[in-house]
C-alpha cells in the first residue's frame, strides 16, 4: 500500500485510528526496525491532516512539530508514546542560575543553571533572583529524607471480623512484606512496608515501594496488582474492589502524603543576612516584613479559604516549569507542590525554610526519554539512572534542585509581596511592557 492509499483507508474508517502507526511500518516501511520513527512521523502527518478536514481549522504549528516518542517492543509491536499522535505542544524554556546548591547529591562548588518551561513571564526572573539571593547568602541547604513510591489497593473480606484480623496481622509484620515481595515481578520494584486500614468489610493496603530513578507510579501499580492477585489465592472468600482507592494518593492533593511522604520527602534551609535582602530586593523588603508575609499569607489566609496542604507562596509555578522541562508527569504537579514555607525574623536577617513532603518526579521512564527533557536532565547531570531499586543517585539529586528552584521563587515572591506592590508591578512591566 502506498501512503496515499493509507490515508484514504484511514479516512474512511477502514484503518482503525490505534492500528495506523503499525499498517505504515508494515506497508511503507517493511518492519524495518530503523524506521519506528518514520512509521510514527507519518501516522501523526496523516491524522493531523485528517483532523484538518474534519474541523476546518490550520493545525500547521502542531503537524510541523515533531517530537519522537516512539520505540519498538519485543521487535515487532510499535509503542507510539501516547495515543492518536498529530504533532507536538510547544512551550518556551528559559534558565535560572547559577544555582548555588548546599545538598546530599548536589555539592556547593557546582554551577548549576536551571531549565524552566513556561509561558508565564516573570517566572524565569523571579527564580533567578531569588537564587541571586541564595547565591550571596553561601547557598541553599537541601536534605532529601523519604524515598517512596505507594499504590492502595482496596480489598472486600467477607465480614467485618476477618477484615479486622488482616489488618491486626499486616501490622509491624516484615515477614509479610518480604513475602508480598517474591510476588512482586517487575525487579526495579522493591517493597519497602505496608500501611493498613478499616472500613467495614473494606481493607485498603498501602503500599510503599523504592523504584529506583524511575518516579515508579506505573511499576507500583503492577505491582499493587501482583501482591493483589497472591493474597486473593490466600484469602478465600475475599474479593478486589479496586487496584487504586486514592489512599495511594495518586494526583490529588491529599493529606496522608503530606503526614507520610509519597516520591521524595525534601527539606530546604537557608539564612539570608539583612543586608542582602535590602541589596537584592525592593525597598520595605526586611525579615521581618517578610515573616509577617509569610504567615498571614500561608498560613493566616491558607486556613481561612480551607487549604487542604501546601501553605505556600506559589510553589506550583516552578514546579510545573521545571516539570514541564525536565519530562515529568505533569499531573503530579498538584501533589508536589504540596509544600510549606517557614520564614522566621532572626538576629541579623531572616531564617527561610521550605518542606516538601510529597515531591514526585523521575530521572528515568515516561516523557524524561525523549527530546528536550533528556537534554535538560543531562546538563542537570540526571540524566544517567541507575539499574536496580536502589541505585537512585540521579533522581534525588534531582529533588535537590526542583526543591530549591521553587524555593527560589517562593522566596523571592514573599520579598516581592513584602515591599508592597512589586508582584504587581513587575508582571505589568514583564508581561505588558508597561511602565
């Protein structure tokens, strides 16, 4: 068949919109396994047209827009990356630093430039700013201390005293955990512990797992189903409710990942003496005006409008530019932005800190393979990853730096907000050009 031939088929119905990809590699480009990208570059050309026609609308920035996400599996069936591909989004990236980084993984004498994609100005500066602060206060303290990535799956006993007795049993019980383990497939999977709960004839089983640099959502969810599958040959009468009964909590903001860590548990430190805030940032910027910001907006008004975690300034802007560079999920943006600042008027300047109970990102799998991210991870020096669970070297040292690109901002947003009304202002004169 020829191209030509194949995109008529396709637009009459006759080539199912999933089956595209793998009709082009095998009639235009006889499995040859060099030319995945090609099959998959053509696929998207054909359906973006095709879509073209259907809605009368130019897509011709997302059909120029090639992105390569595609691999082949076991030799013969294509992996597209994601589902009826026309093209590709595209968003602007800039760079913050040099970031000046005291951590586990990231070394004080490194000079690091952050990439951030977005389209919000004023992003990019207030990052860099805020590290130009870090910077001449001798740099960020960072402490990664939680590595774990969890999946709940939901259990039906057949009454209330044998869901009872499970969970009394699973309690502090190490033997089960390694037993729940040799069921577990996947090797880059380890279970670490397992949290239980009742209601009613329901069990929820949280499990904890380490999954290397990869962020591990998918390979806790396999293996949340083969651990599911062992205690149902073992349980008689049980039954599954549900593989994920958002106790996980999987991209939602959700207060048990703020009590007990989900991803990676990061801490960030810094002093900042009272004459680089007066140097750096705008007149009235003082600790103590900045404290006095800090709590009233985080934690006075984060109560007051019902808050449910992250009592922050606006952690989710550089979360999501540095999620958005670097590959990651961007739904966990909800969740990893869950973080609380602390900024205390001390003698002699202002003592800032930022907690991040629940940071979820990866150095490995999904989109941190392919193009623009794995460039960005590999001048973060993220982009090697390790080869079990726990060789994880790369993905924290990459918490490191996303907790101290959003303390960045966070700081120097709370100095903005505390010398009146420079937030305002310098969106109108970055975003508007106005005066």
């Amino acid at each position: 068949m020829t191209i030509e031939n194949i995109s008529r088929d396709f637009e009459s119905g006759k080539i199912k919109n999933q089956n595209l990809e793998e009709v082009i590699f095998t009639e235009v480009c006889a499995k040859e396994a060099s030319r995945v990208a090609e099959a998959c570059r053509l696929a998207a050309k054909l359906r973006c047209e095709a879509l073209e026609k259907k809605t009368g609308s130019s897509l011709a920035h997302i059909k120029a827009s090639v992105f390569d996400t595609c691999s082949l599996a076991g030799g013969q069936a294509i992996l597209a990356g994601i589902e009826a591909k026309i093209g590709s989004a595209c968003i602007p990236m800039g760079y913050a630093g040099p970031a000046k980084i005291r951590g586990q993984y990231v070394k004080e004498d490194e000079e690091l430039y952050i990439p951030l994609a977005t389209n919000e100005a004023a992003l990019v500066a207030g990052v860099q700013r805020g590290f130009k602060a870090i910077g001449l206060a001798g740099g960020l303290k960072t402490l990664v201390h939680f590595d774990g990535m969890s999946r709940a799956p939901m259990l039906e006993a057949p009454d209330i005293y044998a869901a009872s007795d499970f969970c009394k049993s699973a309690a502090g019980n190490s033997e089960l955990v390694t037993e729940l383990q040799s069921c577990i497939k996947d090797p880059f999977v380890r279970l670490k512990d397992i949290e239980t709960w009742q209601l009613g004839t329901k069990v929820i089983i949280r499990l904890i797992c380490t999954t290397g640099d990869a962020m591990g959502m998918n390979g806790v969810t396999k293996a949340a189903a083969d651990i599911s599958r062992c205690l149902l040959t073992k349980l008689p009468g049980w039954k599954l409710i549900t593989i994920s009964s958002n106790v996980c909590t999987d991209k939602k903001s959700s207060h048990i990942n703020v009590l007990n860590g989900r991803g990676k548990s990061v801490e960030t430190e810094i002093f900042i003496p009272e004459d680089v805030l007066t140097t750096v940032f705008k007149k009235g910027t003082t600790s103590r005006s900045v404290e006095k910001t800090v709590f009233h907006k985080c934690y006075l008004g984060s109560a007051f409008s019902g808050t449910l975690g992250g009592f922050n300034v606006n952690a989710a802007n550089a979360v999501a530019a540095f999620f958005a560079a670097t590959g990651q999920d961007l739904a966990h943006v909800v969740s990893s932005s869950s973080c609380f600042v602390q900024a205390d008027a001390v003698e002699g300047g202002l003592h800032f800190m930022v907690s991040f109970p629940c940071m979820e990102l990866a150095a490995i799998g999904g989109g941190t393979l392919f193009g623009t991210a794995k460039e960005a991870l590999t001048m973060l020096g993220c982009g090697n990853f390790g080869k079990t669970p726990d060789e994880n070297r790369s993905v924290l040292r990459l918490a490191e730096i996303a907790a101290a690109t959003v303390t960045a901002l966070d700081l120097n947003t709370a100095c903005a907000q505390a010398s009146g009304y420079e937030m305002a202002d310098s969106h109108v004169k970055l975003a508007r050009g106005e005066k």
